[in-house]
C-alpha cells in the first residue's frame, strides 16, 4: 500500500481555535474543509465522519479528533 502517509504538527491554541471554528463551520454548511498541515493540504468533504477518541496509557491521557472519508 504505496499511499499511505501520517502527518502530524502542533499548534498554538490561538491557531487551534481557528482551524477548529473553521471546520464547524464548513460542517454546519455542508462544505469542504480544507487545511494545510506540515506543508501538505488537505481537503476534508463533506461528507467526512467526526470521531471523538480518548486514549489512557498510565499518567497520560490524550483525545483525539478524527475526520474520516473515503477518497473518491
């Protein structure tokens, strides 16, 4: 499977609360949400799934936010 790929990068919350009013609002319009992360953009459709995910390993907890979609 040559297309996989995983980009990460971290933001400030000022950036965070940006990105994140951005994408409820092309959620709540039924459009495409697009974001550039790590240099790679991205274009989230409609369509997507939103996953709320909550991890605890030890001391650690973490949750994560994941949108979902098939390439079409």
């Amino acid at each position: 499977m040559g297309n996989e790929k995983d980009v990460e990068k971290s933001y400030s919350n000022k950036e965070v609360v940006g990105k994140l009013r951005r994408l409820a609002d092309a959620l709540e319009e039924g459009k495409t949400f697009e974001i550039q992360i790590a240099g790679e953009r991205i274009y989230v459709p409609p369509h997507a799934t939103v996953e709320f995910e909550y991890e605890r390993r030890g001391e650690e907890e973490e949750v994560e936010i994941e949108l979902k979609w098939k390439r079409q």
